[in-house]
C-alpha cells in the first residue's frame, strides 16, 4: 500500500504522460495543416508512445492496490511558428517529463517503496533516449536549414515510422 502522497503523485504523472499524448496530437495536427505528413506521423507515432507510458503508470497503480484517477487535460499549444519551433517545443515538454519522473523517482527513494523504485528505472532510461532522440532532431533541423531537397527528405523519413510496445 503505498501513502497517498506518492500515489498522487503517481496519479499526476500519468495524467501528464496523457497531456503529453495529447500535446504531441496538437503537434502532428500544426504538420497535417502544413501539407508535412512525415512529421505530421512522427507526433502520431510520438502520441501513441506517450499513451502507452500513461497505461504502463495506469497499470502500476491498479497492481499496487490503489485507484488512478483521471484528470482533465489542459489543453496544448496548437500554433507553431515552423516544424522546428514544434520540435523545440516537443523538447522542452520532455525536459519537464524528465524532471517530473526525477521529483518522483526521489519521492519513492525517500518513503523506500522499493517496487515504484523498479519501476520508474524504466522511465528514467527511456526519458534519456527521448531527449537525446529530439536534440538530434532540433541539430538536423539547424542544419538543413533551407535545403528543402533534404527537409522532404527528413518528412519522407519520418513517414515510416511506427509505434510497437514489444520495442519498449
């Protein structure tokens, strides 16, 4: 059983990983409008991801005999000044999700709930590869700048990306 503290802020956590999804909605939504398939699928695929990190919280929650407890979602930013600015922004969203999973990873040390310990070991790897993952992409960006030839082909590339949990 664990203490209503961490149990809410677990319940906050996965409410965030559902904003999270939902932001990311809003994100691929800006690249639909912009005729960016590739990028518009990224966010998609960037989406699922994120619901799939809300359900792992989900899950651990019921398992450990407490209730998650849904939470209204604020709602995102939807306008973006380019696909760069969106990813920029992406970044920044996953910083905060690093630092929240962090405060919470203390709060588990602190009250030594062992099992919530194991379990956000996941989230902090999986928050590394995240922010590692949009800096290369922000770089890329940078750098391709105005060559539209390799922006398409940048789009093109993330049209093929797809979400599997087996790969999580």
């Amino acid at each position: 059983m664990l203490d209503d503290q961490l149990t809410k802020a677990l319940n906050d956590q996965m409410n965030y990983e559902f904003y999270s999804a939902h932001a990311y909605m809003a994100m691929a939504a800006y690249c639909s409008s912009e005729s960016l398939d590739g990028f518009a699928n990224f966010f998609l695929v960037q989406a699922e991801e994120e619901r799939f990190h809300a359900m792992k919280f989900y899950n651990f929650i019921n398992a450990l005999g407490e209730r998650a407890t849904i939470q209204s979602l604020p709602e995102p930013k939807n306008t973006f000044s380019s696909v760069k600015d969106a990813f920029e922004h992406a970044l920044a969203q996953e910083k905060d999700v690093t630092k929240k999973i962090y405060h919470l990873s203390d709060l588990a040390l602190d009250r030594r709930e062992h099992a919530t310990i194991s379990f956000l070991k996941w989230f902090i790897e999986e928050q590394v590869e995240e922010e590692d993952m949009f800096d290369s992409i922000i770089q890329k960006l940078k750098r391709i700048d105005n060559d539209s030839n390799a922006f398409f082909m940048l789009d093109d590339e993330f049209s093929k990306r797809s979400f599997s949990p087996e790969d999580q």
